[in-house]
C-alpha cells in the first residue's frame, strides 16, 4: 500500500529537474568560459606570432629567449618552433638548447640500417626494433655547462653545436654493444638527422624536436 506521503512520479520527475537544471546550466557556463579563454590565448598566440615577424634581429633574440622560458607551453612551443623552423642560426640553436634543458628525454628513432642487425643497438639501450625500424627513449642528463652528461657514466651524450648534435653514449666493459656515436643536423621541419655507428652496424638515427 503506498504512504500518504510517497511522493508521485511527477513529484519525482520534477525534482530530478531541478537537480539536474541547475547541473546543466552550470556546466553550459563552464564550456563558455573555457571558449572565452581560448580565445583569449589565440588572440595572445597571434600577438605573439606578430611580434615574431619584427626584422630586427635583436628583438627576435630577445623574445624568442623569453618564451623559451615561458611555464605556459602553449607560448613556450610558440617560441620553440618558430625558433626551429627559422634560418637564422642562432634562433635554431637557441631551440635545440631549449629542448635538452628542459625535456628529461628525447626519442632516437633508427632506420635504413646497413643490415637488420645494426638496428638491434636501440635493444641493448632499452628501445625495440622490428628489424626495420628502431626506436628508444634516452634522458637527456643534466647540463654541466658544455653537454648534457649521460647517467651514471658522466661523458657528454649530448654535445650542441650551432644547429648539430653530437651524440656519444658510452659502456662498460662487456656492455660494449651499448656503445655509439652519432652527428645529427637540424633540418627544416625540425628534426635532427643524421647517422649513427654502434657495434651492430650503421644506420639513420633522426630525433623529432617538436614532440
């Protein structure tokens, strides 16, 4: 038998209604406020992009040096890649600094290797490879003031100069498969490219500076 005070479906209904009203009403007021930001931060980017394009050269030091330091990484990647798909010199190495200082690893990416064989050295440094390509994660250290040092051993792994990359990564004794050196080139869609000589061969090592 029902209560005298059991409340009917459409009391029911209605009072879902005005739990959930007042849900969607917010949340229709969170979506326009993260479009609002949004824009806020293209009509930022796009300042930004304009004062990139000033000529003189010192300016664009200056504020490519700014946003390079940014902690919002929206403007930080704005600088980095306007940094790396530039001419100028110094801009690329200021980009390529950027990303050793501040991304704890970088993707080394093998292939063409002068036998299957030689892209197995990515396997004894802790990627994989499928024969015909290869791929491992390495950090890239802390700086000393000239290169990044490769841990535990503390040689320079990573050693930039102008807009190359000199790469050395070094073993112990019965490790000396692990053993490699390499010199990449900054290229014009960002990447640096180049070849590199293990034990197990030689093939094309290339890393993404835009991821």
């Amino acid at each position: 038998m029902l209560s005298l005070y059991a409340p009917s479906p459409r009391t029911i209904v209605f009072a879902l209604l005005l739990v959930l009203i007042p849900a969607t009403l917010s949340h229709a007021q969170s979506v326009s406020e993260i479009l609002n930001k949004a824009d806020e931060k293209a009509e930022e980017i796009n300042r930004v992009l304009k004062a990139l394009q000033n000529s003189d050269k010192n300016t664009q030091y200056a504020l490519v040096e700014a946003l390079l330091k940014e902690k919002d990484k929206a403007l930080l990647r704005v600088g980095r890649e306007h940094a790396l798909f530039s001419t100028n010199p110094v801009l690329q190495n200021m980009a390529i600094e950027s990303v050793f200082n501040t991304n704890p690893q970088v993707r080394l990416v093998l292939t063409e290797g002068d036998s299957p064989e030689a892209l197995r050295w990515v396997e004894y440094v802790g990627g994989v490879s499928d024969g015909r390509s290869g791929m491992v994660m390495l950090e890239t250290g802390t700086h000393n003031g000239s290169c990044w040092l490769q841990p535990i051993f503390g040689n320079c792994r990573f050693t930039v100069l102008g807009n190359t990359v000199q790469f050395a990564n070094q073993a112990n004794g019965g490790q000396a498969v692990m053993r490699a050196q390499a010199s990449l080139t900054l290229g014009p869609d960002g990447v640096l490219d180049g070849l590199i000589l293990s034990s197990s061969g030689r093939a094309r090592v290339s890393i993404d500076l835009k991821e």
